[in-house]
C-alpha cells in the first residue's frame, strides 16, 4: 500500500484556486424519454388524451427539484479465513429503488384556455400512468362505468428514459446521469387550500433498474465565450464560423479572399489595396453562426 503524503505548507493563493469553486446545487437539466413502445400506441394514447401538441422541453423546464441518485454493495461476512478477523466482500451493487423529481405546474402557456401545456406536469405524468395500466371500458368511454376495468401492457411497452445533467456557470463540466428502464410508478398528492397562495408543484417518483453516468466534455461555444483564446484558436473560431448572414449583406468567402456586400475586399478597402485582405487572426467573431463554411487557407 502506497504510503499517505506528509502534511505541506499551502498558500491562500492554493486555497483559493481550489476550494472557492464549489459545485452548486441549482445548475441541472433534466430529460424524460417518452415510453419506447410501439409508437401507434402511444401517439394514439396521447392524441385521444390531449397530449398530442405538448412543449417537451417545458416539461423538462418545469423540473424544479431532484436528487442525485445514490449505489451500495451488498457483503457478505467471512468469518473462517482468518482467527479472529470478520471480512466482508462484496457480491453485488445495489441501486436506490426509486428517483423523486418534482415539477412546477403551469397552467396555461400559449394562451389558449385548455391547451396541451396547461397543467402538464400532472396531465402528462397521469397519462403516463394511465397508458400502463392500459386502461379500457366496455361500453362507455369513462373511469365513471360500473364496466371500468384494465391490463397492464408489457414492461417493454412502457419502458421511457430519464437522465439527470449537472454542470456549471461556465458549462466547462458536465455530470449526466442516465436511468435504464425508467417510468414512473406514483403521483403525489398535492394539497390546495384558502391560505395564502403557494406555487403549485407535484412530484413524480421513477423507478428503474439501474444508472450509469456519463463524463461529458464541455460545451465548446460556451467555452469559447468564457475563456480567453490563443490568437491560433481565434483564428480557427473565426474560419470555422463566419458566415454570410454576418458580413453586412451577401458576402461570400473563398481561400482567404473576402467580399462584403457582393463587393470584392479589395476594392471596398478604404486604402485603395489591389490585394485581397485576409482574417487577421486575434479578431472577435463577426456574424451568426448558422452553419460554417469551408475553412480559410493560409492562415
């Protein structure tokens, strides 16, 4: 066994470079894969359901509250191999149970009484669990009928997926969680009352059979947005990303020629150069970034 480092002397400057940067716990983004069963189904399921035009991405927007989920080993004690020593291995990994995510409900967003997104926490999150449970009448079209019955469909069928990722201010890091087989199997209940108002949230808890996580690298545009770049990575950001939209009209580009406004550089240069200019490397980013053309030459 390695032997542990003695105690060393540490600056504030060490200090402050390691531990003043904390991971926070507001910074996270959460996605549910809807149920990968066949799609007829459940495209059939959400369209008689009104859930056919819901905003997924508000769904995962409204997720307010989580947790990171957690793991054990289960051991085994060995008590013979040894006089007087217990030892205990381990046999297998044990996952928790269940995930709780919590929603804010919104009750209306597009303006339209009724709509697909009003209350869609809750109506989404039941008709998930409606559609597992499969749920059929004879003869009348209501939970109300005495003929009320249901089969729940095959695991397979409503299987979904749910991932959890945790990152930064800067985005340079990035955390995902990544549950197998997730869907969720319970609905809380959510008081309302006369006091004073409150918002109005409801949590779902998922069960799954396992998660792994993912190391992801960074976002690469929201480096380049907070950290400061050599003159070579400008110039390589610059070539990659100038796009016509973004030279004052119809621009065009070429092996390191440049045209502003359909106009050759050359000529529209106030120094009256004969020579075409070239991206002078260090110069911010000009234009939208709608989709890089091919790269300079000679830079």
């Amino acid at each position: 066994m390695a032997e542990a480092p003695r105690p060393k002397k540490r600056t504030v400057s060490d200090i402050r470079s390691k531990l003043l940067r904390p991971a926070t716990t507001s910074h996270f983004e959460v996605f549910i894969q809807q149920p990968a069963g066949p799609d007829v189904n459940w495209d059939k399921f959400k369209n008689q359901n009104g859930l056919g035009g819901f905003d997924q991405d508000l769904l995962h927007l409204c997720c307010s509250e989580t947790v990171l989920p957690g793991s054990s080993l289960a051991t085994t004690e060995i008590n013979n191999d040894y006089t007087g020593v217990t030892e205990r291995h381990a046999y297998r990994r044990l996952f928790d149970d269940r995930i709780d995510l919590t929603f804010y409900v919104i009750y209306d967003t597009s303006g339209t009484p009724g709509g697909s997104n009003s209350y869609l926490p809750i109506r989404f999150f039941e008709g998930w669990v409606k559609y597992i449970a499969n749920e059929s009448f004879a003869g009348n079209p209501g939970t109300g009928s005495g003929n009320y019955s249901y089969r729940m469909r095959y695991p397979k069928e409503y299987y979904g997926g749910l991932s959890i990722t945790k990152f930064e201010r800067d985005y340079r890091n990035v955390l995902k969680y990544n549950f197998v087989n997730a869907y969720p199997i319970s609905v809380s209940s959510i008081p309302v009352s006369y006091d004073a108002s409150d918002l109005l949230k409801v949590t779902i808890s998922f069960s799954y059979i396992r998660y792994y996580i993912d190391n992801v690298t960074g976002l690469a545009e929201n480096q380049a947005a907070t950290t400061p770049l050599t003159l070579q990575q400008q110039a390589q950001f610059n070539s990659s990303n100038l796009t016509l939209p973004g030279l004052e009209g119809a621009g065009a580009l070429s092996t390191g020629a440049l045209s502003v406004g359909g106009i050759s550089q050359s000529v529209a240069n106030s120094s009256g150069n004969t020579v075409d200019r070239r991206v002078e490397a260090g110069l911010p980013f000009v234009g939208r970034n709608v989709g890089p053309l091919e790269r300079f030459s000679g830079i």
